[in-house]
C-alpha cells in the first residue's frame, strides 16, 4: 500500500495513506499492525483524514519498508475483537451533532421558535424530576428540573437553553468516559487458555484452542477451564459459573447443557462438543462479567454514593433558604446549578475502573474495586510455596525406582497421569518426559483425581496412585518394598510417590527451585506496611523450614491441607486483620474463596484463577509490589477527589448565594469539574 509522508521529525513520522477513505476496521488494522513491528513506540491513526503519527526508534529505512508492504487483508487477525475506535467514533459524532444544533438554534432560529423548542426540551427535564419526587426520593434530577423551571418562567430563554446543553454535553461525557473505561479493561482480560484436549478417533489429544472448528469435540476434567462455548454430549460436571452469570454456587451440567468459555469445572468430567470457535462473543461476556463486578463495590465507593444522596436535600434546602433571605431569582438558580452528586458518583467508579485498567497492563487481572481497597487495607499475606515463592516449573531432578523398575518407563507412567491435571509439579513431570523423549500414550482408564492429594487410574488392570507420601502411603496404604529407605530420600526435594498394584514403584524428586525475587518482595511487602507474611504448604517440614529461612517470612506451617490453610484465614480474621491470600493451586481454592483479596498466579490451575479476586502472572512476584503500590495510590486519589468534591462545590454555591457568578456560569463549572476530575482520575497511577 502507499503512503505519502507529510512532516517527518527525529523519532517521528506522520503519513497519509494514498486511498479515498480509511474505514474504522482499517484504522484499527493500520495501527496493531505497525504496533506489532519491532522498534515501534507509539501509533495513532486518525480514519478521518487517513493519517497516522508514528513514534519508532527503529530505523527509517525499516519502517518505510513495514508501511511499503502493509496489506489490510493479510493483517486482520492483529486486530483484538473489539477496540474503543468505533466508541470513540460514535461519541464524538454525538458531540457534534449536539453542539451543531445548538449553534443553528442560537443564531438562526427565531426567539419565539427557540421559546416553544426550549420549553419541549425542558419537559423532558422537568418530567424526570417529577418522577423522582413522586418515588419519595430528593435528587439531582429535582435539583436540575427546580432550575430549568425558574428560568422558563422567567421568560429566561436562554439561560434556560444554556443549562440544559451542559447538562446534555455532561451527560454524553460522563456516558462515554464510563464506556471507555470498562472497553478498554475488557480489552485487557483473556481467557489464558492456549491448549484443550480435543477428541480425535476415539483418542484424546492435546491441541491448540485455535485449531478447533465448529462440531470438534473436546474434554475437560475437574479443575480445568472450560475454553469454549459447547454443549455437553457426555458426563456430568459441577461447573462454576460466576464469571459469567454471577451464580456464587457451582452448576450441574449434563448431556445437552450448554456451557462457556471462561468457566471452570469445579467437580466432575465432560466431553463438549464446540459450538463457538475461539474469541466469538469473548468480549462481550467479559464486558458483562466487568458490569457485574462494578457491583462488587467498595467501601469509598458505596461511601461516595450514598454520601452524594445524602447531599442533594441539603443542597435543595440551601436554596431556598437562599430565595427566603434574598428573593433574588438568580442566586437561587446559581446554587441549583451545583450538586455533588454528578462528581461523586462518577469520579469515584472511574477512578477504580482506571485503576483496574492500569493493573490489567501490568499483567494484573482484578474482579472489583473492593479487592483493590482490601489489598491496600491488608496487613497479613498468606503464600503457597510451590509455584508461587517457588518457581511456576519446577524440574525433575531424579527418579528413584524399586522393585528393579526403569526409570523411564515409570516416568513415563506418572507423566501419561499428570498430564491431564496440569500443576507445577504436574508439569515438571510431563516436560521431563517430553525432555526424555518417552511417548506416553492413554494406557489407563478414568483418571479421578483427589484434591490436594493426587490421582488415581488403572492401567492394564493395576491400580496406580501418584501424589503425596500422606495420599500414597498412608490413604491407600500401599506397602513399600525392602528397598526402599524412604527415610533417607533428599530433603531438598520435593518428592511424588508412584504406586503400581498397591506396591511403591518410584519416587520422583522434584527440584523447586525459589523464586529468585522471593526474598526482596517479603522485605518490600513489610515496607508497604504488610506487618505479617506467611507461609502454608502440603511439603514437608525440612523441606518448608529451608524455603522459609531463605525467603525471610514471618512464620511458616506445613504439612498443611486446603481446609488448614482456609481455617488459618479465619483466624487471621478473627484476630482482626485483613489477609490476602496468594497461591495457584487446585488446594489453594478455600483460602483464596475465604481471604479478603484471594490472588491466584495466571499459571496455575484453572480453578484457582476462577475463585480468586486477582489473577497475576507468574513471570514476577513483584507484580504483588506493583498491585500493593497501586492500591494505596488509588486510595490516595479517592481521599483527594473527595476533599476538591466538597471543597470546590462548596465554593460555587457560596459564589453564587453571594451573587459573584451567575446560574450559566455556576452549570459551566460545575460540569467542567466533574468532567476534568473525571479525566483526571482515568490517568494511570503509577509512573
């Protein structure tokens, strides 16, 4: 495609592409394609004239090349489902046909027209404000219908006309702004489900999500995320739901139901036949998951909405305690003009929604702006060890065998089993296998698998068991043999025990190596005014006291089962502290459901992502620096709003009971502060 360049500086570039217009989906392909391009900063393509701004610090030459050969058709799959450009769009189209309008009725329109077209406008107004009185409630809509009625029976046309095209420019800007803000957090939310085991001739297989068409069949187990929409054709499943719907309690689904994408299985195996492939309606159920955690308000939140109802009879009686003191017409309308309702009731919702935006770029997922007031009001964290302060994949260090057994094939044994609950260690096991180059095709029946525990199948008629020593040795009561000094395994490992028949087979020694930021994110969360860290795992006392030492935590317990970690919590509460709970695990479930912000490592089990409050990347615990900084930022930027709010509203209805401004300029401010603090608290909050 050609573009011509109009003004080229150093780092920057501006062209227009050679083509009579630039549809909205083009604008958008434009743009994520030179973003996609190595050495790119920054894009902005304008549909309206075809020109784009480029920032890069590639070089010139490269970038002329990546424009010179860009193609609409070949680049579509760069663009996400749905971007805020078309929004965008519509909204400032809606503000200029509003103030095109009213630049025709002011100056081309007869007054006596004007008259009759402000008074059919105005009933609108007056109507809604009716309506409120009728239901028993004093709001702003009285307050807005008081004022545009004293001037129309004034025979004040215009001042009339004025207030009601700030009250409409407000309303689109506040209907917009808060549009934005929940596209452009939805856009930052995924399912973060890459692979899915489709059903292939009767066999499963582990495919990408991608590949999948509409009628393949595929299988998902107990802990998993479902990752796209279907109707079950076999099993019966507990599915957890509340992502999509907001039921708190699990599902059951059997042959016929239709299921998500973007919910888990809580209980339970199902094989589902597609019926959406990946992406369709995606966006649009996350965008409504988004509307239902703004329900999910916090304490500022609800404080702020009811502080803002609270006010308006307040403001109503200052006024007319200002017509009996003065009589004067004007400065009555001047205090109508003001209420706090408008800013507190928009600022403090966009201030969490751009705080729950801003986390999304960091990698952070959060569920409501109540989580991001509990982490900032927190005091104790909780830490699973394995996968959270130890990294997300482990390595298998060694296979100890008995009974004469080969290694190889008992690894390959325990990664056939593994696989199909994926888990740190679980995964340790499979990249191991693959490392080894063992094939390990369905040998077995049914798997089930026992939280917290481990798994249980049956292969060539022997029942198998893999997972902890407790689940192994003791719940299956399997007997080990005469060779087998399990006294003396390696106690810096963590260690899966592998029965085969009821006999000890093998031992496979799992390195767990510490997270190498560990240490200075326990001592940085201390001086973030978190007075107590702890740490919970199922590993063995040894094994738990080494990482605790090398991590600095306050205390630690192992030996630990779901139920211990989630009755640790309620203590914690008990006691009177805040607790958030981090962890990745299928075991971590109840302690993240009980804690006050539950945090789940993206990684990690499925099921752990769909209970928790906050999702993470494992790439860096330091992500659980920059969402504790974020969270005392934002809380900072409440308490601020909060004083300019009162502080500045306050000011313009003494203004006005004084007579220094009148009723225009008193509405121009008013709404021009709310829609400044409003923008104001969409910034980032972090440098």
């Amino acid at each position: 495609m050609k573009f011509r360049i109009l003004h080229e500086a150093k780092g920057r570039l501006r062209v227009h592409a050679e083509r009579p217009r630039i549809s909205i989906g083009e604008a958008d392909i434009l743009e994520y394609y030179l973003k996609s391009r190595p050495g790119i900063l920054d894009v902005r393509v304008f549909e309206r004239t075809g020109d784009a701004i480029i920032r890069y610090t590639c070089g010139r030459e490269e970038l002329l090349s990546a424009l010179s050969v860009f193609s609409f058709s070949e680049n579509e799959s760069l663009v996400p489902e749905h971007t805020s450009r078309a929004l965008n769009h519509e909204y400032q189209d809606r503000l200029f046909w509003v103030i095109s309008r009213r630049l025709f009725r002011r100056f081309l329109v007869p007054f006596p027209v004007r008259r009759v077209m402000a008074g059919i406008r105005a009933f609108r107004y007056v109507r809604k404000g009716v309506r409120c009185l009728a239901k028993g409630r004093l709001e702003v809509p009285v307050l807005d219908a008081a004022a545009i009625t004293a001037a129309m029976l004034r025979g004040d046309v215009n001042t009339a006309s004025s207030v009601m095209f700030l009250l409409k420019i407000g309303d689109i800007l506040e209907e917009w702004t808060h549009k934005k803000s929940v596209a452009d957090l939805a856009s930052t939310l995924s399912l973060n489900v890459d692979k899915v085991w489709a059903v292939k001739d009767g066999t499963e297989v582990l495919v990408p999500v991608r590949s999948m068409e509409v009628g393949d069949e595929f299988v998902v187990r107990m802990g998993s995320m479902i990752p796209l929409d279907g109707v079950v054709v076999r099993g019966e499943a507990m599915i957890n739901q509340a992502s999509i719907t907001g039921e708190s309690m699990p599902v059951r689904k059997t042959e016929g139901a239709y299921i998500y994408a973007g919910t888990v299985v809580d209980e339970g195996e199902i094989c589902v036949r597609t019926a959406k492939i990946s992406g369709t309606g995606r966006y649009d159920r996350i965008a409504q998951m988004i509307e239902v955690s703004e329900k999910l308000k916090s304490a500022s939140e609800s404080r702020a909405s009811h502080l803002a109802d609270r006010l308006v009879p307040y403001s109503f009686g200052g006024t007319v305690l200002t017509w009996l003191l003065t009589g004067n017409i004007t400065r009555t309308m001047s205090i109508l003009m003001v209420d706090f309702s408008c800013a507190l009731k928009l600022a403090m919702p966009l201030s969490f929604l751009a705080a729950m935006r801003e986390a999304g770029k960091h990698g952070i997922t959060v569920k409501g702006g109540k989580f991001l007031e509990a982490v900032a009001s927190a005091d104790t964290v909780i830490f699973d060890k394995t996968g959270t302060l130890t990294y997300a994949s482990p390595r298998v260090a060694k296979v100890i065998t008995f009974d004469g057994g080969d290694e190889n094939e008992m690894l390959r044994l325990a990664a056939c089993l593994e696989e199909h609950y994926p888990h740190s260690m679980a995964n340790a096991v499979v990249d191991e296998a693959q490392r080894r180059g063992l094939v390990h095709e369905e040998r077995h029946s049914r798997v089930e698998y026992i939280v917290a525990h481990g798994i249980a199948s049956t292969v060539t008629g022997d029942k198998v068991v893999i997972g902890s020593r407790h689940f192994v040795l003791e719940d299956e009561g399997v007997a080990v043999p005469d060779d087998a000094d399990i006294d003396a395994l390696p106690a810096e490992y963590s260690h899966l025990y592998l029965a085969i028949g009821g006999r000890l087979a093998a031992v496979i020694c799992i390195e767990d190596p510490l997270r190498a930021e560990a240490a200075d994110v326990v001592k940085k969360l201390h001086a973030l005014g978190i007075t107590k860290v702890c740490m919970m795992t199922g590993d063995n006392e040894r094994t738990a006291r080494a990482i605790a030492d090398s991590v600095g935590v306050d205390e630690y317990h192992a030996e630990v089962l779901p139920e211990d970690k989630a009755a640790f919590v309620r203590a914690e509460h008990e006691a009177g502290r805040k607790v958030i709970m981090v962890g990745d695990g299928v075991n971590d479930s109840p302690a993240l459901s009980e804690a006050d912000a539950g945090i789940a490592i993206a990684e990690g089990a499925a099921i752990a992502r769909e209970v928790a409050d906050i999702t993470v990347s494992s790439e860096d615990l330091t992500m659980l620096l920059t969402l504790r900084e974020l969270s005392l930022l934002l809380m900072r930027r409440i308490d601020r709003n909060y004083r300019f709010i009162i502080g500045f509203n306050l000011g313009l209805i003494l203004l006005g009971a004084f007579g220094v401004i009148p009723p225009t300029t008193s509405a121009l401010l008013h709404n021009s502060s709310t829609i400044l603090l409003s923008l104001d608290s969409m910034r980032d909050l972090l440098q």
